[in-house]
C-alpha cells in the first residue's frame, strides 16, 4: 500500500481476507519457426468461482494476482453489496477453484438481482447484471473545475507506464490497468480481462477508503460501455486507454461528463469526448515533407 494510501478508517469493519496470490506465469517449451526448441513463460490463466453466501454467483477466469481484491472490485461494481461493512468476509481457496463471501446480513434478492445477466464485449466474457445501465442517471462525478489534467501530465503518465514492469513484456496476453494520482501510480493491475484488471483496484480503492475524483484511470484494453461504467462507478471522471472508444462506450461517458483519452502512447493520443477538463498544451506540428521533382 503506497504511504499516501490512508488507512482504513474502522478496521472493525473490514473484511477478513484471506491472502491466496497465485504463481501468474507458467514456463512450457514451444517449437519456433527455425525448428528451434526453447521455453517461454505464459500467463496461467486459472478459474475462479465465487459463492456469495453458498450461492454461485460468477466464474471468473484470472491470473490470481490478488483474488480478493479482485472479488471485493466485482461485488463493489456489480452492486452486490452497498458498502464495504456489508461483507464479513472473502476466502479463497485455490485448491478448489473457489472464493467464498460471507456477508453479514445476506443480500436482499439475490435471485432476482443476479438472474439477468449480460456477456459483454470483455477479454474472458466480461459480465454485468441487466439492471446496472439503469443506475447510470444516479451517478455524480466531480465537475471540470474540480477534475482536470494538464497534456504535461498526460503525457508524464504514459511514460511512467512505459517503464513499468509487467507481465506483457515478459508474456504477453494480459490486459493491465492502472490509477494515478497526477503522474504518481497508485495502483497497477494485470489479468488476462481487462474487467478483472479494473474490478481489482476497484476492490483495492474500497478497501484502502482511496476517492476516484482526483484520480485518473488507465487501461491497455479498449473503452466499452461496461469499463466506462465501471470506472464511473469508481468515481473517476478521467480515463485513458491506449486502445480506442467503442461507441456506447462514447455515449455513456459523454452521458456522464467524462474524459476519454484513447489511442494513447508516447505523446500521442486522441480526446474523445470530455475536453473541458483538459488543458491543452499542443506539441509543434512535423514538418512537412517537401518531394523534390525527379529526386
């Protein structure tokens, strides 16, 4: 936990956890194209099935990086739960594939809430239940004066990216998110969805008391209705990917007051929509490539 992370207020009413990480690369031996036997490492994806108070509720297939994060992050965005207090606690036990949540007063209609469920568009079949866009007009996100980022501080934010140690350079196949404060990294997350990436520091902002209305969010994976409303529900307005926007995904954070950056890297990125919280600082044009006849 980062030092400017502030302690949980009352720790009477954190859940107890368990903490069961999971190895997250595997080495097996590949053939390559020169007929050449080497080995490699890949992410060992592995399944994780939640039971909220012994019902099924979800299998998750993940890395298992930090599995109770991950399962505190989906019932927080799910909206399972309505606070942290709510749930007793979270054990997983990779044993047997499974995470099992004890929350202390049950959840009132569980059947009706979870029996509508939607595929989304997510790495791994990302899931929501039917009813969570109906929350959407219920959302208040910090206003443009409150919540802003400098193109300086854009652009400091995907180098300090850049230079993070990862499970992708290594390899490959995962998704990773993260959460800033400015240019500082608060929180960075792989997982071969980028909705388990988001749902894990979605769980570690709710266990450490961390507000998103100062923060920006940022994700390799592209910027769906689904992780535009996640993020919303997380409480941050700014959101960075360095793939694209689908167009709900545009809709639903234009619906919201949000900023969306995607097709960022480097110094490069587009705005898609939310561009009175940026403060521009254009970079010169290239120059022009002048073709000389005959040359």
């Amino acid at each position: 936990m980062p030092p400017s992370v502030r302690p949980i207020a009352d720790p009477a009413l954190t859940p107890r956890m368990t903490d069961a990480r999971a190895p997250m690369l595997r080495e097996i031996e590949i053939l390559d194209e020169y007929g050449a036997r080497r080995r490699i490492h890949i992410p060992a994806e592995r399944p994780l099935t939640v039971f909220v108070d012994k019902r099924e509720i979800v299998t998750l297939m993940t890395l298992g990086a930090s599995p109770e994060m991950l399962v505190l992050g989906y019932l927080r965005n799910q909206r399972l739960v309505p606070d942290l207090a709510a749930v007793e606690s979270i054990t997983v036990d990779w044993d047997v594939g499974a995470a099992a949540v004890r929350t202390r007063e049950g959840i009132a209609d569980i059947e009706q809430r979870t029996a509508r469920r939607v595929v989304t568009t997510g790495c791994g079949q990302g899931t929501v239940f039917g009813d969570l866009m109906d929350q959407v007009g219920a959302l208040r996100l910090p206003g443009p004066e409150l919540a802003r980022i400098r193109q300086g501080t854009l652009a400091g934010l995907l180098e300090v990216i850049r230079q993070q140690d990862s499970i992708h350079r290594k390899a490959g196949s995962v998704h990773g998110c993260a959460l800033f404060r400015g240019t500082e990294l608060l929180c960075f997350v792989e997982d071969v969805g980028r909705h388990n990436a988001i749902d894990t520091i979605a769980g570690w902002m709710w266990l450490h008391g961390v507000d998103g209305a100062d923060k920006v969010f940022y994700t390799t994976g592209r910027l769906t209705s689904e992780m535009v409303m996640k993020a919303a529900h997380m409480g941050v307005p700014i959101v960075v990917s360095r793939n694209g926007v689908t167009h709900m995904g545009h809709e639903l954070a234009t619906r919201l007051g949000m900023t969306l950056f995607g097709r960022a890297a480097n110094k490069h990125f587009l705005c898609y929509c939310g561009a009175e919280r940026f403060d521009s600082e254009p970079l010169p044009e290239p120059a022009s490539v002048r073709v000389v006849a005959g040359g």
